[in-house]
C-alpha cells in the first residue's frame, strides 16, 4: 500500500553517504523526501501506544472464583461479625478472607487497545523515519556513534559480502557504530519486579535497527544475535522499530536498495 504524506511547506532533500564493503564512503546519495519531513513526538507517541496496546493480550478472572462455597451470614444476636462463614466458623467468600474472591478484578471487557486512523499511523512511521535522520534525535535517545551523516546507507554488495559475526563487528566498528552494540551489552541488566519469573528475566537496550532487503540474507543473520539489533525489511517496518518506547530517533542502518522501496511505499506531496 502506497501512503501520501501531506506537507504545507517546502522541503530540502537530505543527503548521506553510501558506505562499500571496505567501509569507505564511495559516494553521496540523495535520501528520499520523507527523510526530510517535520518529526511530530505527539503523533509517533500515540502510534507506538496503539501499536503497543495491540499486542496486549485480555485478561480476566473466572466469574466463580472464590465464590465456590457454602460460607453464609450467621446474622446478629451471636456478638460476632455479619461475615459470611462456613458451619466451622471461618469466614469465606467475601474479598478480605483467605481464599474470598478478588474485589473488583480484571475483566475481559476493559478496553486496552487505543485504535488509531491508518493515515494517523503511516505519518507516524513516516515521522519517526525523518528522525533517523536527524543526529539530535538520535544523540537524545542515548545511542553511541562516530559517522557525520545520519542514517548510514550501506552498498548492496555488503549485504551479501558480511556472512560472519566477526565481519560483521569489524565492519561496524571501522565505520562507527559498534560502540552503541557495546553500549546496548552493558546495560543489559536483570529485571525488577515478577517479570523475572515469567520469562523476561533480563531487560536489554535496544541498539541499532538494520533496515535490509531480506531477513535471511547473510548481513541479516551475521548481526541478529548482537545486543540490541533488530533486523527488519521496508515491508514489515513499524512504529515499534523506528522509535522503540515512543521516543524517535532509533540509530538505523539502510541497505540502498531499500530506499527505493521507502520512497515507493512513502510519498511526500507539498503545497
């Protein structure tokens, strides 16, 4: 699906290099019109709470929990709480005893999606792709880099010519960016809370975002395991990926054919 991005001013084309397979900037590339678009924080932060809310599975209490007994109120005259109580004496049933039902618990009709308008969401993406461009945006959200010009555009033969994690390290680390992979690595840090006993026991930054043709590629696979990296194709690119927690600027790594693909699925109209 191709989206139209409305803007009512002039833009400038934003410009960035194209890194070959020996990390040397071979050339200068244009970068597509919507690199180029105003960031709104307000709108990329209600698509990343709809897209995030989305995933949130229901939840609710069984109607009978703690309401499967014979408990009843002994009534007055006996100079002890109106509670209901089983024939021992043990009050039951009501929330404060042990084994009562919950009071007031989680239904399955709460509302916890917040829905979004389609075009509300693609300007988001939109919005938080022009903030990968911007190195205040990303030097705000804590990412670790040494390049002049964002976002890092690499050739294509690098997709297919990095097969190893190893390269893939010396790769990044002779462009600049392996100090965010290690910035990720340290504060990866054990979770507080019941969290840790339900399978998320480790809480991990997230680093850099690689933006490639395919996600079976050998680029893709050499660099999936690093701390912090997710790798997704132009198809499958979402508000979770470009700024994770609602906050743009997500250092981002684009493969040059890609691109192509953005500006296809983006177009900027200006007034």
């Amino acid at each position: 699906m191709v989206w139209e991005i409305v803007i009512p001013l002039k833009i400038e084309k934003a410009k960035t290099v194209v890194y070959n397979l020996e990390a040397k900037a071979v050339k200068e590339t244009v970068l597509p019109e919507v690199f180029s678009i105003p960031v709104r924080k307000d709108v990329i932060r209600r698509a990343f709470h709809s897209a995030f809310t989305a995933r949130l599975q229901p939840k609710g209490r069984d109607p009978l929990a703690g309401k499967r007994t014979t408990a009843r109120s002994w009534g007055v005259g006996r100079g002890i709480a109106r509670v209901p109580r089983i024939p021992t004496g043990r009050v039951a049933f009501i929330s404060f005893a042990r084994g009562g039902h919950r009071a007031f618990p989680p239904t399955t009709l709460k509302k916890i999606h917040e829905e979004i308008n389609r075009k509300e969401m693609a300007y988001a993406v939109a919005s938080a792709l022009a903030a990968t461009a911007n190195i205040e945006f990303v030097r705000k959200r804590g990412h670790c880099f040494k390049v002049d010009k964002l976002p890092v555009v690499l050739a294509k033969e690098v997709e297919e010519g990095i097969s190893k994690a190893r390269e893939a390290r010396d790769y990044l680390e002779r462009i600049g960016l392996w100090s965010d992979i290690e910035r990720a690595h340290r504060r990866i840090r054990v979770r507080a809370g019941r969290g840790k006993m339900r399978g998320r026991r480790y809480v991990e930054p997230k680093s850099i975002l690689f933006v490639l043709s395919s996600t079976s590629s050998p680029l893709a696979l050499a660099v999936r395991n690093m701390p912090g990296v997710d790798v997704v194709t132009p198809e499958n690119l979402s508000i979770l990926h470009l700024a994770p927690g609602g906050v743009p600027g997500r250092l981002t790594v684009f493969i040059e054919d890609t691109l192509d693909v953005i500006a296809s699925k983006y177009r900027v109209i200006t007034l």
